[in-house]
C-alpha cells in the first residue's frame, strides 16, 4: 500500500475528491505522468474533506502488477505474435519478408492498443482502485506567529 500528501483540489459527486499530488509522492509509471509537475487522483473521502485541505491519501498497489503487465508486457507480446503471423501469411501471398512482418507488427501494437484503453476503462469503474483519504492534515502555526 502507498501513502502520499495531496491538497483537495475539487470536490466530485458520490462522495469523491480530486486530489492534487507531487509526481514524486506517487507511483506514475506512464509516460503522461512522467512529464507533468503535479498528477490528479480521485480518492474517496470518507472523512469529508474540503476544497483547498492538505490530506494524507493511501493507494492500494493489488491491481499493480497486472496493471504493469498489460501496459508493457502484453502488447510486446501481441506485436511479436501478429508480426510472426503476418510475417507468415505475407511470404506465403508473395509479399516481401519484412514488409508482411512489420505490417503485422503494427496492427498487432493496434489490436493492444485496442486492448489496453479497454482494461484502463474497466479498471476505472472499479472503486477499489482509487485512492482512499485517510487523515486531514491540519497545519499548526510555526513559533513566534
């Protein structure tokens, strides 16, 4: 389980807040994420936070692994498959080697592609993968204030 610090940014319906969090303090793995100062979760909030707090956030790492595999494994692996398929086919009809291998290997990246925006969608609706706040962190006033 990951912990981090983020500050409310929006409060959203069905008991949900946006939370703005350093890119740092949390685990992206994308390349979206990658290039961005600041990253946007949906967490519960349970302990009704408002717009604007600082709050202490913990992310459920379970659907990590699987979440890994089917961004960066599985369409190498598609690619690979459908690149040797067509590699196949295309020498079979006549075609240039590389060509009827590269052609496969595209549409093999597509049929991923396909597949991936279709596991991000279904992993979204679940509500156990979003991060859940856990604590309002109060700031008290430094000495001398």
């Amino acid at each position: 389980m990951r912990t981090g610090v983020g500050i409310i940014e929006e409060i959203l319906d069905n008991g949900l807040a946006k939370v703005k969090v350093s890119r740092d303090s949390l685990y992206v793995a994308c390349s979206v994420c990658a290039g961005a100062e600041h990253v946007f979760l949906t967490a519960k909030n349970s302990l009704g936070a408002e717009e604007g707090q600082s709050v202490r956030y913990e992310v459920q790492d379970d659907h990590l692994i699987m979440g890994s595999f089917m961004c960066f494994i599985m369409p190498l692996i598609i690619a690979v498959a459908v690149g040797l398929i067509g590699h196949s086919i295309g020498t079979s009809a006549g075609f240039d080697d590389f060509y009827s291998g590269t052609v496969g290997a595209v549409i093999g990246l597509l049929i991923s592609a396909a597949i991936v925006r279709t596991y991000d969608a279904s992993l979204s609706q679940r509500v156990d993968t979003k991060a859940n706040i856990t604590a309002i962190i109060i700031e008290e006033p430094e000495d001398g204030e």
